[in-house]
C-alpha cells in the first residue's frame, strides 16, 4: 500500500513540475525510467551494422538510449524495441537529436525522437508505455 501512495505521489509531483509556470521542462509527454533492449539500423547514417541499445528513459515521443558506438546527431534510421511481453519488437523510425559520452566511459546516451510507428504495433508500444508509467496496476 505504501508503494502505490509513494508512486501515485511521484506521478503527481512530475505531472505538476510539468505543469508548473516558468519550468525548464520543454517536454509534452511523461518521461518514464524504463530499460529495455533495442536494436538500431542506421544504415541511411553510414553506419554499417546494428547498434544493440538499451532505453534508460521512455515518452510518447521518444526514448533516452545509451549503447556502446556513438550515433550522430540527425541521423535517422529503424528501431526494434523489445516490449516486455510481446513476441515481437515493435517497429518504428526515429532520429537521433542529441548525443553525449554516458558517465561510466566508453559507452554513449542520446535522445531518439520517434518519428513513426508501424501501424500495426501503435497498441503495443501503447500498453508499453501505460505499463511502464502505471507500474502498481490499480493507481
């Protein structure tokens, strides 16, 4: 029971601190810590093979990355997201708009805006994101 105060109350304050006038947060969609693997193709970037990532942080619009090669700003290319319990990835396009060297050396965090989702994997990424921003399932 603590758990689901303590979790209705941090929703609460990061949907205020959102909210609030004169804040720095340009974001228009909840950002939800959230690790699952993903697979980026940026081929179209010359980037020759699969970059393997994991997500530290998950929005509507996009994820935080971080992996271990460096992807430049502006590329775009296709994404595979492992959902917890689906079968498949869910599939979509995006582009990289920011990149930095991650605190622990020798790996990469960048921020991948989603600029498409297959249609058929919308509801997918959707319980994904529900799941992930309600984890106490009756909030």
């Amino acid at each position: 029971m603590v758990a689901k105060d303590k979790d209705s109350a941090s929703l609460k304050e990061r949907r205020k601190r959102i909210r609030s006038v004169g804040s720095e947060e340009r974001r228009g969609y909840i950002r939800t810590e959230s690790s699952v693997s993903l697979t980026l193709d940026m081929k179209d970037a010359g980037i020759d093979k699969m970059i393997t990532a994991a997500t530290r942080n998950v929005s509507a619009t996009g994820l935080m990355v971080e992996a271990d090669r460096e992807v430049p700003v502006g590329s775009e290319g296709k994404m595979g997201i492992e959902t917890p319990g689906s079968h498949n990835p869910v599939h979509a396009t995006g582009k990289v708009v920011w990149c930095s060297p991650a605190e622990d050396g020798g790996k990469f965090n960048y921020g991948i805006e989603i600029t498409s989702i297959e249609e058929d994997n919308k509801n997918t990424f959707l319980k994904f994101l529900c799941d992930a921003i309600y984890k106490v399932s009756d909030i």
